[in-house]
C-alpha cells in the first residue's frame, strides 16, 4: 500500500462517517458503525507512518501533548 491509497482511504472514511453524522435520529447500531469506521480511519492513519508517510494519529496526539 501507497501512502497516496491509505490518504484516499481515510478520505472515503471521512466522507462516510460524515455523511452518517448528517442523517436524521440515531440508533445504537448506527452509533456502533460510526465507531468502527473512526477506528478504520485511524488505522489507516497508522498505516500511512508504516508505509513511510506521516502517522497523522501520532501527530494528533504530539500536537495534544505539545498544547498542555
């Protein structure tokens, strides 16, 4: 895998999970598919620091940890 396919990826993730966020009500499984897709996201996030590009979780949380 190519950093460029884990950043397309996420972005897919992203869009979807927005996309559910917009949707009128809620239901527990809507919420549990919700999670499992921000963990997918995040996954791929990891992936990308794997594949030599940028573990955007690990910025995240540098950024946290830098602010405090």
């Amino acid at each position: 895998m190519t950093v460029e396919v884990a950043r397309e990826i996420r972005a897919y993730l992203t869009k979807i999970i927005n996309r559910l966020n917009d949707c009128v009500g809620g239901s527990r499984e809507r919420s549990l598919a919700i999670t499992k897709l921000q963990e997918g996201r995040m996954w791929m996030g990891m992936e990308m620091g794997n594949v030599g590009g940028e573990d955007l979780n690990a910025k995240r949380d540098k950024e946290i940890m830098e602010s405090k």
